[in-house]
C-alpha cells in the first residue's frame, strides 16, 4: 500500500516545472525507516518500494529532517545528510521579541489603541521579561527541580500566553498605561517559572520559590503571611489579594449530586481553574501533572463542568497501555463533522476541548517513541492530522487541549517537544485545609440533613479520618515487594463514601458512628496491608487516634466484634448499609442467599465460615459503591 511520504515524492517528481520543492519530515528516527532512505539521500536519489517501483528525487528536490536527536540514527545516514544542531539557550528571546511585536500590531488594529501607546506598552514589557526572565530561569536551571523535565523556551512559552489572558484592552484601559503592567507580569511569572515546581525528595520546592522570589525582587511587593502562590490579582483595584477571598461556597445536594460529579472548591482548585480557564479561552493547551490521587481530574473536570455549554463542546480521551495513533486519531475525530474542503469541526460555531488524562500511559516502542504522541504533537503543530486511507489532510478546527499526567507512571515523562507546547502546572497533595474543606462539605451536608445533632461528631470524625490517613501514609511505605502501599486522596474518599451510604437510624448514634469509621477505615487501609505485623501495626494506629479523638469510648467498645457493616445487614430485600448483629444472623442471610441461588443455579456447595462471610461483606461493601472496583490478591486456592 502506497504511504504518504512515496505518494508526496510521485507527485513532486511529476511536476513539470523545476523550481525548488521540499519535504519537511518532522518527526520521530526509527532506524527502519531511516535505513531505507539510504538509497534517497546517497548519489543514487532514488526511492525503491516493496512493489519495486522507483520514484527519482529529482535534482531540485530536498528533504529536511527535523528531529529532537539522533540516538537511532546510523552512521551511514549521519553522513549522507547535512546536521545542523539548533541549541535551545537563547531561543526565548526571539520567540518574546516576535510575540511583543504581534502584541502591538493587535493592540492598534483590533484593541484600537493608538501608536504611541501600543509603542510604550511593547517596550515596557520587554524591559520587564529582560530583567525578570534571565535571572529566574539562572536561579531555576542551578537550584530547583521540576516536577517534569520543562524547557526555558516553554516556560516563557507560558508566560506569554498568559499574560495574553491578562494584559487585555478592556483590563488595562486604551491609555499607555504601563504603571499597572509590572504587578500583572509578576503574577503570571511567578506561575509560569513556579508552577511547575514541587516537592521531592523531602523539599518542598514551591516554598523554596516563594522565598527566593520575595529576596531576589523588591519592586512589586507581595503581602508578607502565606507564599506567592497563595495570591492573585484584583482586577478592580489592581493589588494583591489572598484567593480564600475568591473561593466560592458549594451548595452540595446529596440526593441529586455523586460524589464523583462535585469538586469541591479550595484555594488550589481554584487558582489552578483561573490559569486553566484564561488558557481555554484563548486557545492555548495547558497540563496539569502529579501524584495519583491528588484531584488532577477533578480540577479539569470542575472547569469543563463550569465552560459554557452554548460555546463549548469537551471530550475526554483517556490514555492507556494499548493506545496507539490510529486509535487516538478514531478518538479526537469521533464528535467532529465535515465543514467543507478538507475541513472538520465540532457542531455549529462551537469550540471542543480535548481532555487528554493520563497522557504518558501509551506502550513507548523500542525506539522510545508513541505514536499517539506524536500525532497529537502534529495536530497541535500544524492543526492538522492525515486521512490515512485517502493519504489527504484534515484540518480540525476549533480544537484544543487541556492534559493530565502522573510522572511516576506509564512512560514517567513525555516527548520534549510535545511538553513544550503546554503550560505545566504541578498539582501537590492537598493542604489539611483543603482536605477539611473537601470532607466536611460532603461529611456534614448528609449529617445535617439526617441528624442535624450529631454534627460535632461528625466534625470530629472528618479530623479522625485525615490524622489516620497522614500516620497510615507515612507508617506503611511503598517497597518492591509492596508496591501497592501507596494511600492518597482516593483512600480518605473511600471512609467518608461508607457514610453517604448510611441513612439516618445508623447515624443516630455517636458510638454508632465512631464504629462506621473505624470499620470503613479498616476496609480502605487495613485490607490492602499483605502480613499480620502490618495489620497489627494498622491496629494500634487507629486505636491511638480513636483515644485522641473520642475519649469517652472505651476501645473494648468500640472495637467490639463483630465490627462488620453491610448492606444486606437487616436480611437481603432490605438494602441498607448497617452493622451486623452477630455472625450467627450473618450466617442464616448468606446461607438462605445460596440456597435461593442453588434452586435456580447450578449448586455452589460453599462452607461460610467467618473469614469467607467477611469477605463477602467486603467484596459487597466494594461493589455497591459508587464506581467501586474490587481486586481479588491470593496464592492459588485461597478461594
């Protein structure tokens, strides 16, 4: 079958006229590929294809390879081609210079504003990216450490874009007034050159950041409690202000709304949605990376939730093992239609945002290179993808993207050149703050709509939940043999989703509660722990948060067993998530399940001990929760 690159030379070569023509093959090597062009680039210029037909490069035609190295090249392709090696130190100058210059010419044409203005705007901003930018990215380069490999070029990059979202004319005003400039600049700079930044390795970099900034520059003063992360800029006053000022108050319904669908807003989420937001709207491609569980996902999905939906059209793509081109490509083209040409865009005047999540999941082949990488660089390059049937372009309109990645997993990092072309952010862990925010908007809404009096309790209980989580995380550590031993956001989620379950009679009583939570976090901590010792450990951590907590329960009490919740509790037509009575009424529900099951079915002989009845109340508790996923680890006949 013909590709795209013999049809393109056929088509060259068949042009009568003899003026110079070049094909730009930008890209990843393969040592395939590149072997086979031997014959192309040596005296012979001639392409062979497996049908055996030759195609001549004729002698005013030229290939030009643009690629990010060349460690599978040979040296038989190294010599027939001339390198030229373009060093990235530097190059922001001219991308900022061409930038500025686009800046004044929009000003004038489209903002209105007059010639001298958009002059002494233009010439204010490049004294400030000369006396901001090359001093910070200095200080970056030796001391700091990103959360993924970024380039000087794509931090600047992101600079710029953002200040496209807040040097408007509309904010700014039509006069040259630059006085306000320097403020805004700040602001953008210290997310674009510190928002990639981290903790690692027991630093917490942002804070290293935020210390460093203040002492290196004095000109634009921040307020002195909390770090430069922790404000933004007031458009009406145009000063500081902390973001609590801006954090909206969620009116959660528990009978209408999951869990899953809300996203709880918090100084972080909401700071990263104003970035994300003022990226959207002027169509440039953001990405957030971090640990799993840290609320990436929920962050985007909260800001796809709150685009307009007159305007906007979103689709996720999430990335795994087995992606490949083709398959992204059958994925971003699913919700486009035709609009003439060669044209393809969402429907009507809409815009559609790619959410592309887990972005470094794809299987790298053995080159070190994915496919659906690299076609999402070309789409966001060039705007256009291949009909790989007709060998014809498709451009797509109106398309963008917002991405996720966790850079301990899948691929760890991503192609440099497709990297650079987002605005990074690194989402860390949350705060206590934010994790009390979080809980206790989902925590209290249910209590105060079922048992309004137990609300202290259940205060109690969402700081009960978030010390366990902070002494498990740091206790049970993640080793080779232990791999799993990894507790983020997801887990404290899971002990308060064991509450939304229950309904009002079994909140009704505090030593009833106190029960649920040490039962639920027994289920979403103590039943991933692999030996007894790690058990035993677990145990005696929660037995010291429950006395720090509520001293008026005696552990014998609380701990009493059958410490067993279920939703089948009260007999099998009865769903309500509740505590079991004794093991013996366990017994008699699951023994009358099987013997209705074996009358319709073939017979299950199964012995329900308590181990194996305990099981089932897990497996049970596992499934009737919201996307609750169960994995099963044992040794061979376990059962």
């Amino acid at each position: 079958k013909d590709g795209l690159l013999s049809s393109t030379m056929r088509a060259m070569a068949a042009m009568p006229d003899t003026n110079p023509k070049w094909i730009i093959l930008d890209g990843d090597l393969d040592a395939n590929w590149i072997e086979n062009m031997n014959s192309v680039m040596d005296d012979n210029r001639l392409l062979t294809l497996a049908s055996n037909e030759r195609i001549q490069l004729l002698s005013h035609m030229r290939l030009i390879f643009e690629i990010r190295d060349l460690n599978f090249a040979t040296p038989a392709t190294v010599t027939r081609a001339g390198i030229l090696y373009i060093a990235e130190a530097g190059q922001w100058e001219s991308f900022v210079a061409s930038w500025v210059d686009e800046g004044k010419r929009h000003d004038t044409e489209v903002g209105k504003l007059s010639s001298a203005a958009a002059e002494a705007r233009a010439e204010k901003l490049l004294a400030l990216f000369e006396f901001y930018c090359k001093p910070t990215l200095a200080e970056l380069r030796k001391n700091f450490k990103h959360a993924v490999p970024v380039l000087d070029f794509a931090m600047v990059q992101s600079l710029c874009h953002m200040l496209e979202g807040l040097l408007t004319v509309e904010a700014m005003g039509k006069t040259d007034n630059v006085a306000k400039f320097e403020i805004y600049f700040v602001y953008a700079a210290v997310w674009a050159f510190g928002g990639t930044l981290s903790s690692a390795g027991g630093l917490d970099y942002r804070k290293v950041f935020s210390k460093w900034w203040r002492e290196a520059f004095k000109e634009v003063k921040y307020p002195l409690r909390g770090e430069v992360f922790d404000f933004y800029v007031a458009p009406d006053r145009h000063e500081f202000k902390s973001w609590t000022d801006v954090v909206p108050t969620l009116s959660y319904d528990p009978a209408a709304m999951s869990v899953a669908s809300v996203t709880v807003p918090t100084d972080e989420t909401v700071s990263a949605s104003f970035w994300l937001g003022r990226l959207v709207a002027n169509q440039h491609p953001a990405m957030l990376v971090g640990f799993a569980g840290c609320g990436k996902t929920a962050i985007v999905n909260g800001l796809l939730r709150s685009l307009d939906p007159q305007a906007y059209t979103t689709t996720t793509v999430n990335v795994n093992y087995f992606t490949n081109a083709a398959l992204f490509q059958r994925v971003i083209e699913a919700p486009l239609e035709k609009k003439g040409g060669g044209n393809y865009g969402p429907p009507g005047a809409m815009k559609l945002v790619y959410f592309v999540d887990d972005l470094n999941m794809a299987a790298l082949d053995k080159y070190n290179t994915a496919s659906n990488i690299s076609l999402l660089r070309q789409h966001l390059g060039y705007g256009h993808v291949y009909d790989t049937a007709k060998l014809t372009q498709k451009v797509l309109l109106d398309t963008q993207y917002l991405a996720a990645m966790n850079p301990t997993a899948g691929s760890f990092v991503v192609n440099p050149r497709l990297q650079r072309l987002f605005a990074t952010f690194a989402v860390g862990f949350p705060s206590a703050e934010a994790l009390t925010t979080i809980f206790s908007t989902f925590m209290l809404t249910h209590v105060r709509e079922l048992v309004p009096h137990m609300l202290e309790v259940a205060k109690k209980i969402v700081q009960a939940a978030l010390q366990l989580h902070k002494r498990v995380a740091s206790t049970f550590r993640k080793t080779a043999s232990k791999s799993h031993y990894e507790f983020n956001i997801r887990h404290i989620a899971g002990v308060v989703q064991g509450f939304l379950m229950t309904r009002g009679e079994e909140l009704s009583d505090p030593l009833g509660m106190v029960q649920l939570w040490l039962h639920e976090s027994e289920r979403v901590y103590g039943d991933r722990l692999v030996d007894l010792h790690d058990l035993r450990r677990y145990k005696d951590i929660a037995l010291e948060q429950l006395r720090r907590h509520f001293k008026d329960f005696s552990p014998t009490l609380a701990f009493a067993e059958p410490l067993v919740f279920c939703h089948f509790a009260r007999g099998v037509g009865e769903p309500r998530y509740a505590k079991v009575a004794s093991f013996a009424s366990l017994a008699k529900v699951l023994e009358t399940s099987l013997e209705e099951y074996n009358e319709t079915n073939a017979a299950m002989n199964l012995v329900l001990f308590e181990d194996a009845m305990r099981h089932i109340c897990r497996i049970s508790r596992i499934i009737e929760s919201p996307a609750g996923h169960a994995l099963l680890v044992g040794v061979g006949g376990s059962g």
